[in-house]
C-alpha cells in the first residue's frame, strides 16, 4: 500500500470516530433485502459491515426477507404464486415453502456468511421462543373487495419477546432473525419483514432502523435524493404523489419506528456496496434518513 492510499484510510477512520462513539452501546436494526442478498459482492460486503458494527460494540440485530427465494422454490414445485395489494397470499402448503426457505435456507445462509468473517450469529424464526406472537393480517373492503381479502398464513406482528434478543444482545450475539411468526392459534404467519423490522427497533429502543432496498431513497419530483424528512413531510409527499407504490410500505414501517422512539430510520440503498457502513460512519448517507421531528 503506498503512502497516499494509506493516508486516506487514515482519513476514513478519524471521520468514522464520533460516529462509532455515537452508536458504541446502541442498538441497530437493519432489514436485509432486495438485491443485496442476491448479488455476491454485496452480500460480502453487508456481512463484513455487520461483524464490524458489532466489533466496535453496537448491538446489532438482523431480520432478513427472502421473497423471490419463496418464489423461486414455489415455481419449482408448480404451484403458482397470487399476490393481494404486494402480499403473498399463503396457504397452508404454501406456508411451509416459506417456513423452509426463511427459517432454514435463507436465515442459515445469513448465519453462515456472518460467521465466515468473524462474528458470532445465531439464527432464529419468530417461533423460537415465541420471539413473535402474530395475529392474521386483514385487508380492509377498500384494499380488496370481500373475495380476495383473505390472505391465508399471512400476519402481522402482536408482540415481540424483548427478552430473547436482549439476552443474545449481552452475550454480544448478533440475531438473525426470519420474518415467521406464531399465532394463538398455534399457526404458522409469514409476515413482512419490513414490519419484523419495525417492531424489532421498536421493542428495543433501537437508536436506528436501516431499512435496506433497491433503490436511492425516496426522490423528489426531480430525481433529486431527499432525507433528514419528518412525518409532516413525509404525509405532504404522500399526499402529493412523490411516494407511492412499493416505498408506501417501507415509509410506514419507517414511521410507526420513529414514532415509538426510535431516532431515526433510514430507506437505505443496498444496491451500494458498504452501504450500511457509509450510512452510519461517514458524512455522507446513501439513503433518506426520517426523523421523529
């Protein structure tokens, strides 16, 4: 390495200071999607972001999706994948290709690319100790009309059992966690994991919520990058059609997070590579940060 390479690391390095002196003890939850998990230099480099987060002593928990995986598997068997307002509708056979590929292929993968590099991941599903109690998720008439409304094995989240991940979060375990919850009927749910994610930062008084996607962030009218957005803003641009379709249920997640005291969450690029680590420790985000206020 020559002298000016060196000198620049040096530079990252004295930049990310305050930033990991600000998060050292906190806890950050990071949803982990889109292409990210697909592409293999992105998964490299969000496994290599996550040990190191964990390194420097932020607490950091991991909830992961798995959709097309789901649908791949699904293809493969021949039974057709129908869709109600984004959500898969899930029956009983379909939930067990989901609890197969979220609870073991895809959860154990994560588990493992984590281990590769030095950190100490467990794996877990909402049913491992009852982590997530749901209760099925019902559209309303104006979302579906009466015919199309049920969705099967599809929930949301009803509680979050703090206790299991505080104590992995002591023993300076990083979970993995896999978007399947248990209902009081004893069921299986597949929830959305943007929501886990939310609920999960929630419980935990988490100081951030990193919601990783396959896009910049939420643009304005222009294509122009926004952040630093509060919930007044965010509804004006709801209202004005700049966030509509697919990032509509990303930025409610974002907000019913920083509502229950989160500090912050971001819509994070994670088509870009160290994206998590540019967002926490450098000057310059890759993604629109919303605040409470």
């Amino acid at each position: 390495m020559d002298r000016p390479a060196a000198h620049n690391i040096a530079r990252v390095l004295n930049e990310a200071l305050p930033y990991i002196q600000q998060f050292a003890g906190k806890t950050i939850v990071v949803k982990f999607g889109g292409n990210a998990m697909i592409d293999e230099t992105l998964k490299s480099s969000f496994a290599r972001n996550i040990v190191l987060m964990n390194q420097v002593g932020i607490h950091t928990v991991v909830v992961h999706g798995g959709g097309p995986q789901i649908g791949q598997l699904l293809n493969q068997l021949g039974k057709e994948s129908r869709f109600i307002q984004g959500m898969r509708v899930t029956d009983s056979e379909t939930m067990d290709v989901v609890e197969m590929v979220l609870g073991a292929q895809v959860n154990k993968s994560i588990v493992s690319l984590l281990s590769q590099v030095g950190g100490r991941a467990v794996g877990l599903t909402g049913k491992d100790g009852g982590l997530l109690r749901a209760r099925p998720l019902k559209l309303s008439a104006t979302e579906a009309d009466s015919e199309s409304a049920d969705l099967g094995h599809v929930g949301e989240v009803e509680s979050v059992n703090v206790d299991i991940l505080q104590t992995l979060e002591t023993g300076g375990f990083i979970p993995v966690i896999a978007p399947v919850g248990v209902g009081s009927d004893g069921n299986s749910y597949n929830i959305n994991a943007d929501l886990v994610a939310s609920a999960v930062a929630s419980v935990l008084n988490a100081e951030k919520l990193l919601l990783l996607t396959d896009t910049a962030g939420i643009l304005n009218k222009d294509g122009e990058l926004l952040t630093g957005l509060t919930p007044a803003q965010i509804d004006a641009l709801v209202a004005d059609g700049t966030i509509y379709g697919g990032m509509l249920p990303k930025v409610r997640c974002a907000l019913e997070a920083v509502g229950s005291g989160v500090s912050s969450a971001t819509v994070l690029d994670g088509r870009v590579e160290n994206a998590v680590l540019l967002e926490l420790f450098t000057d310059t985000g890759v993604g629109t940060q919303i605040v409470s206020a």
